[in-house]
C-alpha cells in the first residue's frame, strides 16, 4: 500500500465519508479541549483516500478533523493512494 504524511491547515480539501460513524459532538468538544491544551499530537494522522485534484477523503479521525478544524490548527495526514472502496 502507498501512502505519504502530510501537514495542512486546509480544511476545505477534506471530505467526511458517509461510511464513517455519525459524528458526537460531545466527543469533538473533548478533542477541541484537549488539542487546545496540549497541542495536536502529529504521530496521530488523518487517514485519508485521495480522491484526486487536492481532495481527500477523511476515512478515519473525523473527530479529530472537526477539532482542529474548530482550533484552526495544523493537523497531520496520512494518504492512501491505493484506497479500495472497502475501507481501512
């Protein structure tokens, strides 16, 4: 499997897959808390499909998105070039 970790703060690039559980926004509210405190931990990356022209899918760390995205801050992803529709 091909894949590359990358940094962004380019929100508008990700997608949320509908296969992913629903989002708590209890949970994303605990992440938001906890990444403003510590700062995001890169060694946990966005698993993401490539979807093509700078797009991605987010296939795990929905939550973790959502937080960052609510902070503005960098956060680390991991891109799967080879992406079956059958998830991780």
């Amino acid at each position: 499997m091909d894949y590359k970790i990358k940094v962004t703060k380019n929100y508008s690039a990700f997608e949320l897959s509908p296969k992913n559980r629903l989002i708590v926004e209890k949970h994303v509210e605990k992440l938001t808390k906890v990444i403003e405190k510590n700062g995001y931990k890169m060694y946990m990356p966005i698993k993401v499909a490539d979807m093509g022209k700078g797009k991605y899918m987010i296939m795990d760390g929905q939550h973790r998105f959502l937080a960052c995205k609510k902070l503005g801050c960098e956060f680390s992803y991991l891109v799967f070039d080879n992406y079956e529709d059958d998830g991780f």
